[in-house]
C-alpha cells in the first residue's frame, strides 16, 4: 500500500449510518429521499447539525423494519444532506 496516495490509504471517520431500503447511491449521484424511519431521522439530523457526511448503506433485506449492523452491506457511500425539510 501506497501511504502517499490518498485512494489507498485508510482514514477512520465516524459517521451516522442511513440505511437505504430497495436503492444504492453511488458515488457524484443525487438522491432524493423520503426518511421516515427514526434512526434515520437521527442520521440525517446529526449530519446536518455537525456538518459531516453520513454513511448510506443498502440493507440486505428490505422487509427488515429496523436493521443492524448484520443487516446492511458493508460498503457504502459517503453522502452530504444537501436539503431536508
């Protein structure tokens, strides 16, 4: 591994997790989003209010109402909230 090359070099960062029902987003996509489940609220609050990304990982099973961390994929997107209302 390169330690010079920012693609390849690891980075730790805490994010909140959105977990994405039936969708991916991809990284320089735009999504638009109904959030209505609460932690997802939360991840989209606490986004916006430190002025970070959050993670949006696809969960593996879109009838899981609440998922953990074995539910959702493990790799994912960083995301800004550009608009919520």
């Amino acid at each position: 591994m390169d330690e010079t090359d920012p693609t390849t070099t690891p980075v730790s960062l805490l994010a909140p997790v959105l977990p994405l029902k039936d969708v991916s987003l991809f990284p320089g996509a735009s999504l638009a989003l109904v959030v209505s489940r609460p932690h997802a609220i939360s991840a989209v609050r606490t986004a916006e209010r430190c002025e970070s990304p959050l993670l949006a990982l696809t969960q593996r099973d879109c009838t899981t109402a609440d998922p953990g961390p074995q539910g959702l994929h493990d790799v994912g997107t960083l995301a800004t909230v550009r608009e919520a209302l």
